[in-house]
C-alpha cells in the first residue's frame, strides 16, 4: 500500500506540461480532500527534478510558496536577468 507522500508525488508526476492542479485538487486524489496542507509539505521535500511541483498551485492562482519556498523557486531566475547598462 503507498503512503500518501508517495501518491501525492505519483499524481503531481502525471500533471502534463501547460497544466496545472491545486494543493486541494492533489489532496482529494490522493483520496483525502481536506489534506491540501500536507500536500504542500511533500513538495517542500521534493527534490526530485521528475516532480514538476511548480505545476501545483493555491486555489486563487498563486503559486502559494511550497514549491521549495517563495524566495528559493524566484532567486535562480532573478541571478540570470540580464543587467541594463545606462
């Protein structure tokens, strides 16, 4: 029988490019719906580059900031921004 960790990282694994799923969505189908919170918390763990955890979001669209923390997910992008020169 697989822990909920496990069907949670199997259904997030299966989320096609382009789409994305709630924290809430994830929770119910990994057969408990009120388990939104804990679902963020094994992506937080998740370091498996197979996992797209970015794919799962909060109900209202954000990114909700599970996805290995807020400042941790936007600090690789802001470093290869291009520097203006005056």
């Amino acid at each position: 029988m697989k822990s909920f960790s496990d069907k949670v990282r199997d259904i997030v694994r299966k989320i096609p490019k382009g789409k994305t799923m709630t924290y809430k969505e994830v929770a119910a189908r990994a057969g408990n719906p009120k388990a939104a919170r804990a679902v963020g918390a094994v992506m937080r763990t998740n370091y498996d580059p197979s996992i797209p955890c970015h794919r799962v979001i909060a109900s209202d669209g954000s990114m909700g900031g599970y996805n290995r923390g807020r400042s941790a997910a936007r600090a690789p992008r802001a470093a290869t921004l291009p520097r203006h020169s005056r």
